[in-house]
C-alpha cells in the first residue's frame, strides 16, 4: 500500500488509533462516523486467513489543509455516475487519490472505498476485501454465502450472487478501488469484469490506477460506459499552480508559476513537496526558481516510488537513458549493450513510470526524473556519464541527427571529434545564419585548448571571426589549411573536400571583414572548384553555404565600389531559397542591394527593398534586429532625403546592433555617413564631420566611401561660406565620380559665382538610367539656380517645375531646402505652387522642417512638425489597400481589385487605422503620405 506520498507528501492523521502507523490512516469523519458505516457484527469477521480486516483499506483518504479542489476535475468525475467504468490513471504523486477523496466527500448516495494492496494475497482475499466494503454502502448477501472461505479461490456462484444482489438496487452503489495497479493476477481482473458487466446500473466502478487494469478497455470506450482522467489533464496549470503555492503561504506570479509547471509538468507531488521546501528558504521565490532537484524530497520521492520499484535491468536503462534528451528503442540499446529496450520503455511508459512517449516510437523522461537519475547516475557509477554521452554522439552520427550529436558529443569532452562532425556535415555556416549561431558558439566556447586537428581549428576560426576578430580567425585558419595539406599527403588521405569548402567560406568572410575584394574572389572562385567535390546532399541540407560565399563576396566587391559585380552577387543570395536557413543572408543582401539604389540616388527602389529586406528574419522568429542593419541606415538615408528627421533618428537608434557577423565595413561605413547626412540636415555641421571621422577597419579605401565622406566635407565648406575650399574638395572626386560628386562640385562651383563652370560639369552628367532623381533633381535645381543668376528667369522657372515633378514621386524634400533662400519666390508663383502643394508647401501633409545645411531655407517650407513614425509597419496587403484609399476606390472596388472579400478589406482597413494612429480614410491615406508609404 503507498502511503499519502502518493498523491500528497503531507503526512495525515489516523482515524482508527489501531492504525495509528498506517499512512492511509484517515481523520476524515466519513473514515469513522459516515452515515454509511455499518453496526452489522459481521463486520469484525476475518479474512479468509483468519486475520481481522484492516480497516482502513476501507477509509477515504483525508485531505490536508493545503488541498486545492479543482473544479475542472470535479466535474469531469461527475460523469462517473453516468457511465458503469471511471478510470483515472497517473503517475505516482498526480493527485489521484486526493481528487477522488474529494469528489467522494460531496458524493450523494451510497459509496465504498477499498484500497487494494491486498490483492496480491489471492483472488479469496480481494473479493473478501472488496464484499466487507460495500457492507457499509448496504450491500450484503444471504447469510452462510457472504464471504470466500479460501484465500486463493473464490466460487463463481459467491461471484453471480453478488451480480445479482447489485443489479437489484434502485440507486447504484459507487466502488472506488485505489491504487488498482497492484491488481496484477489476470483471474481478479476477469472475476471484476465478470461482475461489472452483470451488475448493470446497480454499481458504478472507479478505478485508481498508475497502469492500464487488465479488463477490455475497448469495449467500454466503444460503448461510450468509460470516463477516463488521464495524467495530462490531472497536471496542475499555472494558475492552479499558483492558488496551490498560495495555500502554502506562497506568493508567486502566474508567469513564474508557469516556468515551475513546465519543470514538473504539472506533478502534484512534486509541486507540493517543493512547496513544503520553500517555506522552509529564506528566498522562497528563488528556491522554486532554482531548486536542485537531486537534493529535494522530490529526489527522495521518485527514487522510492519509482525507480526502486523497477528490476535491476530497468532501473540500468532508466539510468543510461536520463542522459538523453530523447531516444528511441535503438539508441537506448546502444547505451546499455541490450536488445530488448523497445518493450520496456513500452512497458514504463504504460505503467505511467515517468516515461513520456512522444510518438513514432520516441521517448523523453519527466524533467525532474531525468536530472534526479543523471545525480544518481553520478553517484552510483563515476566517470561513466562522459562514456554514454560518447556513444551516444557515435550513435547518432550515424542516424545523421547533427544537433544532437554535437550536444553528446561537446558532453563527452571528444572535441575533436564534435567539431569534426560540425565540419564533415558541412554546417560550419550555421555559426553565421542567426538560427542557432548563439547555441553553436556557446557549446564550443568550452572546447579544450589541447583539441587539435584541421576541424577544432576550423571551428576556432569561425568563432573568432563571427567575433570580427580576423587576425586570431586568420591564424586559426592557416593552421587548419596546414593540417589538411598533410591530411592529403597521406598514404590513405581521407575525404577532406568539406572542409577545404569550409576553409573557402571562412577566407571570404575574412575578406569581407576586412574590405579585401580580391582576397573574397579568390575564394569564391575556390568554392566553385570544391563544390564539386563535396556530396550534393551536403549542399542541398546547407544552401546556407553557398549564400553565405555569395554573400561575403558581394559585400566586398560593394565596399570595393564595384556596384554591378556585387549587385550580381547579392542578387543571388537574394533569390536563394526561402527558408530559415538563409533568411539572415537574404535580409543582409536585399539591405545591401537597398545600399546600392540608395548611393544611385533611388530612394524610392531603395526604401522598397529595405523594406522587403526587414521582412525576411521576422517570419521566422530570429531575434531583432538581425540582419536588418543595412536595411534601416538605408531607410534613415531616404527619410533624411524625405527631411523626415525624427523617423531617419529613429532608424539610426536602432540600427545598432545588427548581427555580429554582418558588422563588416560596408555597415560601419553607412551607418557613419547616414548620422552625417542627418547632422547636415539639422545645420550642425561640426556634429556632421566628426559623425565621418571614425576608422573603418579595411585593408583597402573604398572609392564610394571617400566620395561621400567629401561630399559631406564639402556641404560643411558650403554652410560656412567656403565656396572654394568646397571647390577645391570635389575636385579630387571629379575622376572617381560622375554622379553626386558632380553635382555637389557644380553647386559649389555656383556658390564660388562661376554659373558657367557650374552648367559645364554638369554636361558631364549622362542620361544612362543609373542615376536617380536623388542626383537628378539636385543637378536640376543647380542648372535652376543658375539660369536665375544669369538673368533667365524663366529658364529657372521651368527647370524648377521639372524638379518638382521628378522629386514628387518620392518625395525628395531635401534637394528644395539644400538649393538656399532664392527659389523662395519662384515657389510662391502659381504654377509651381501647385506642383509643390500637398507635400512640399504650406498646407501640405509633408512639410517638415527648414533646417537646411546653409542655414537659409524657403519660407515657403513649414517648421518641422511632422508625426512621430508609425511604430508598426504596415503589412504589404496593409499597404495595397491604402494605396487605393488614395485613389478613391470604394470598399467594394478595393475588394474586387484585389480579388478579397469586402469583410478582408475591412479587417486590413482596421489594422492599418490602429497601425497610423488614425480613424478615417482621408486621415490614413494624409499619414501614409507623410511617413512616405505611399
């Protein structure tokens, strides 16, 4: 007989003083003075050994004062009056015989409890147990036949008798029998069912069991005449959890409680028993926090009430597995050198031993089991953890389950091997994908520096390089080429064709780190040769790989100012596969790609795929921001452009702290040069050049770099009334550049008064489709400028009517508040009033503020007082119905437009309102205007 451990780990009195060192010993007063009881004097007969009956197989357990009823249970056992069979099976300790005592306390009518750990003396013994306890409940039989007289036997006649006195009553009687496992002998089962089946609705049967009962299960479930409470729904929620702690003084928030449930999974005795703990710590909240389970009276519980009941051979495999996260029958076997694994964890899984069966024949152990065994394991046989650990990294090398692998393997201390298994899957580019590079870096940050070989060196340069350390990453790298030229010379040379790609991609992430274009073609070009050599399983499981080669060169042909070859290359990671694997690479390209638009002067391309790029990782969970770096410097950029300063601040913000793999020099530069450009915007030109000033760790100068890093020198020069010094700068630009240095040395040409100079740099420019409206409109405004200065006012009227209309579409603000105070009056004429109404003048939804590098600004262009961003983007669906609001399409019209149901269109119409902070379609479609989404 368990004790109340079972199912409470709080002792309870005893009711009956002759059982005073019985744990089922009850003070419930149903024990003993329950209406129900019986004066019949046959109650003191013996057994059929002769023994008196122990009456407290007969007393409903008593409840402590720390119980917690549970409704949802309660009512769920209700339907046992309904229904001829209950079972409620669970583990040890799930709060089985509690609830049932409960539930009996409020049941009406007659009910008999027995608790069954006689069964085991013989089927004479049970059915004299179980007949002494419906007495109480009125059930009795004829006088000279109410009883077995052999301990062994019970007549089939005494059976059919009871059956019958049963199935006469008018109200059925309840039977509980707890702790129903012990009932192991099949001829009590059938005697049960025997009578079960012939009692019809004169008993109602309620089984309380850690094992499924040997009687036809199926066939009740068929009928609909079973309810059934199962381990998953007797686990404790975190709000019961939570009321439970209370009860014991415990005060702890549901989010807390939460994370305890999860480590017990719910277990009644375990939360108990760690709630009697922590009344007893200083910190309460701490201890159920922290707790060491294998120093626990949870330790002490699961060890006597479980593992101990198991035969030596179980309790090897309990052992042996716990240091599994999951397994299957055939690594267990592996573990403990036997066959016959697949029936037992079958078997200890039926019999609710702390076994969890997760499916397609794979298991899991209960938390708290799992780590009270692996202390356990330590204790009892030293030194043989590291050993299973080890086979199991061999085992599932094999099975071709990497993670794993590496987690046994890193558990072993075999490092060479783990990092060999990392390198041979061809998985070192994990390390650099954002998926699971933190988990990576953290499981070999333990690696032992006495690991040798190509592959722990490997592994230590892509550790030191995801840490943009390119000198000990280098070292470690050449090291590793060494080892593997002697691996090749061999007289047996192994595969080695994974981890010369390995050492590829490594070298390209070491150029890209450095800003070092030729370095990352070479390796690239090497990758290509390799790539043959290397399973193509390999490449189909890792297409990380090749994005990841794509994506360093890419980035360092950019840097190097070679827009066409990196935008070739970045288009491919762009395109490669979606999937979680190379989403951080996608995003990274398409913000890079978003670079290259943006230093085109095509803000508009350039925002869009910004914004395409800051979609990829959120789809897939990834921390942020991730690879989004490039993407929001980008969006800073056009918002400056847009003299959307607030949200160009807000960008910068939070475009700090991309992925650490992807902080190369392309990012540093960018995000140095879009605080200038934001400076430049506020007037403060001395914030400006010191914003340029930081190093950028390349081996080489980028030429797109210098030529910005000397426009915004000479925007500075300009401010100051430098005209010349500004002349005299761009010069030296001139041969690099023939886009926006050529207009800002036009402007500054102009400044210096020399108009003509100014028109015949800008002849230089040619109408080739590369150059955007960004470099356009500003060379527009300079050709304005000085027809104005030469006398031609109508030239510059003309001239500034088409850069309004080029700078619209965009909504290019900047160029207007750069050009200085003499286009105020043009733009108070009325034509160009109207091209420049609704997003430029007074009036408009986008004007913003003057502060223009010069100091001197139109008065036709109102203060900055623009709305903060919205802090949500706006989904592209989102996007796609606003748009038409703009165009005065009806709810209808949208929805046939875009081939949706009205009630969709209202939904995204809702979502976009809450998103923009607004309630009306005039009013979204002015914000989406303002903050440049449409």
């Amino acid at each position: 007989m368990a004790g109340p451990d079972e199912d409470d780990p709080e002792p309870t009195a005893s009711a009956d003083p002759r059982a005073s060192d019985d744990p089922r010993a009850s003070d419930d007063p149903r024990a003993s003075d329950d209406p129900r009881a019986s004066d019949d004097p046959r109650a003191a007969e013996a057994d059929p050994r002769g023994d008196p009956y122990l009456r407290t197989r007969f007393a409903i357990p008593a409840r402590p004062a720390t119980f917690l009823r549970r409704d949802r249970l309660v009512t769920h056992l209700d339907q046992a009056l309904g229904t001829p069979l209950t079972m409620v099976n669970g583990a040890a300790g799930a709060g089985k015989t509690l609830l049932l005592a409960d539930w009996a306390a409020g049941v009406e009518g007659p009910l008999a409890w027995f608790t069954t750990d006689a069964a085991d003396l013989g089927p004479g013994v049970f059915w004299a147990y179980l007949i002494e306890a419906l007495r109480p409940a009125g059930v009795t039989l004829p006088p000279g036949g109410g009883s077995p007289a052999d301990a062994s036997h019970v007549p089939q006649t005494l059976l059919a008798r009871l059956a019958a006195e049963l199935s006469t009553r008018e109200q059925p009687v309840i039977l509980v029998l707890d702790e129903y496992d012990r009932v192991t002998d099949p001829e009590i089962a059938e005697q049960l069912e025997f009578v079960l089946h012939h009692a019809g609705a004169g008993l109602r049967l309620v089984l309380v069991t850690r094992t499924e009962p040997l009687l036809p299960l199926h066939r009740y479930r068929a009928a609909g005449d079973l309810t059934e409470i199962r381990g998953a729904e007797l686990a404790f929620t975190p709000e019961e959890a939570a009321a439970l702690l209370a009860l014991h003084g415990l005060t702890l928030p549901v989010s807390a409680a939460r994370a305890l449930v999860e480590r017990t999974r719910g277990w009644a005795a375990g939360l108990r028993l760690c709630a009697l703990a922590a009344q007893e710590d200083p910190d309460p909240e701490r201890y159920l926090k922290e707790f060491e389970a294998d120093r626990s009276t949870v330790a002490d519980f699961l060890l006597a009430e479980v593992l101990k009941r198991q035969s030596p051979e179980i309790q090897d495999l309990l052992l042996r597995v716990s240091v599994l996260e999951r397994f299957g029958p055939e690594l267990a076997n592996a573990l403990t050198g036997r066959s016959d694994a697949g029936p037992l964890l079958a078997g200890l899984h039926r019999d609710n031993a702390f076994v969890e069966h997760l499916g397609h024949d794979s298991y899991r152990l209960h938390p708290l089991f799992g780590e009270i065994l692996r202390a356990h394991l330590r204790m009892r046989e030293p030194g043989l953890e590291p050993e299973l650990h080890g086979r199991a990294a061999r085992w599932l090398r094999r099975s071709g389950s990497l993670t794993e692998t590496l987690g046994h393997g890193a558990a072993a201390g075999d490092w060479e091997f783990t990092a060999g298994a990392l390198v041979d899957d061809l998985a070192i580019g994990r390390l650099f994908t954002g998926l699971h590079s933190d988990d990576l870096v953290e499981l070999f940050a333990g690696m032992a520096p006495e690991a040798h070989g190509p592959a722990p060196d490997l592994v230590r340069a892509a550790r030191d390089l995801a840490r943009r350390d390119p000198d000990h990453g280098l070292a470690h790298l050449h090291r590793a080429e060494q080892a593997l030229k002697e691996l090749r010379r061999a007289a047996d040379p192994p595969d080695t064709a994974a981890a010369e790609l390995s050492c590829a991609l490594l070298k390209a992430l070491a150029a890209r780190l450095t800003g070092a274009a030729g370095p990352a073609e070479e390796a690239a070009e090497a990758a290509v040769r390799l790539r043959e050599r290397v399973p193509a399983r390999l490449l189909d499981e890792h297409p990380e790989v090749t994005a990841l080669l794509q994506a360093h060169l890419g980035s360092a042909l950019l840097w190097a100012g070679r827009f066409d070859e990196a935008r070739a290359a970045l288009t491919e990671v762009a395109d490669c596969a979606c999937g979680a694997a190379t989403a951080l690479l996608r995003e990274d390209a398409l913000g890079r790609l978003a670079l290259i638009e943006q230093l085109n002067g095509w803000p508009g391309r350039a925002e869009r795929t910004a914004r395409a790029a800051m979609t990829e990782t959120e789809r897939f969970g990834l921390p942020q921001p991730a690879g989004s770096g490039v993407a929001r410097l980008v969006l800073a950029a056009v918002a400056v452009d847009r003299n959307e300063l607030r949200r160009a601040h807000a960008l910068l913000t939070v475009a700090d702290a991309p992925h650490a793999a992807l902080c190369d020099p392309v990012l540093e530069a960018g995000r140095a040069l879009a605080t200038a450009r934001l400076h430049l915007a506020r007037g403060d030109t001395r914030a400006a050049l010191a914003a340029t000033e930081p190093a950028v760790a390349a081996v080489t100068e980028s030429p797109w770099v210098r030529t910005q890093t000397a426009l915004v020198a000479a925007a500075a020069h300009l401010a100051a009334g430098r005209a010349e010094a500004a002349v005299e700068l761009l010069e030296e630009r001139l041969p690099d550049d023939r886009g926006p240095a050529v207009v800002a040395a036009a402007r500054a040409r102009l400044a210096a008064g020399r108009p003509d100079a100014a028109r015949e740099l800008l002849d230089l420019l040619r109408p080739d489709g590369r150059t955007g409206p960004a470099v356009t409109v500003r060379a527009t405004l300079v050709r304005a400028q000085a027809a104005d200065d030469t006398g031609d006012p109508a030239a510059a009227r003309r001239l500034i009517a088409q850069a309004l209309h080029d700078a619209r579409r965009d909504l290019l603000r900047r160029p207007f508040l750069e050009a200085g105070p003499w286009i105020r009056p043009f733009l108070t004429t009325a034509p160009l009033r109207t091209l420049a109404e609704d997003w430029l003048t007074p009036g408009s939804a986008h004007g913003t503020s003057p502060s223009a590098a010069s100091g001197s600004t139109p008065a036709s262009v109102p203060p900055e007082d623009r709305p903060p961003p919205v802090v949500e983007e706006l989904s592209g669906r989102e996007r796609d119905v606003v748009l038409r609001l703009s165009r005065m399409m009806s709810t209808e019209e949208i929805a046939a437009d875009l081939y949706v149901s009205v009630n969709t269109v209202k939904t995204h119409l809702k979502s976009a309102y809450r998103k923009l902070s607004v309630n009306r379609r005039n009013d979204a479609v002015r914000r989406a205007r303002e903050l440049g989404l449409i």
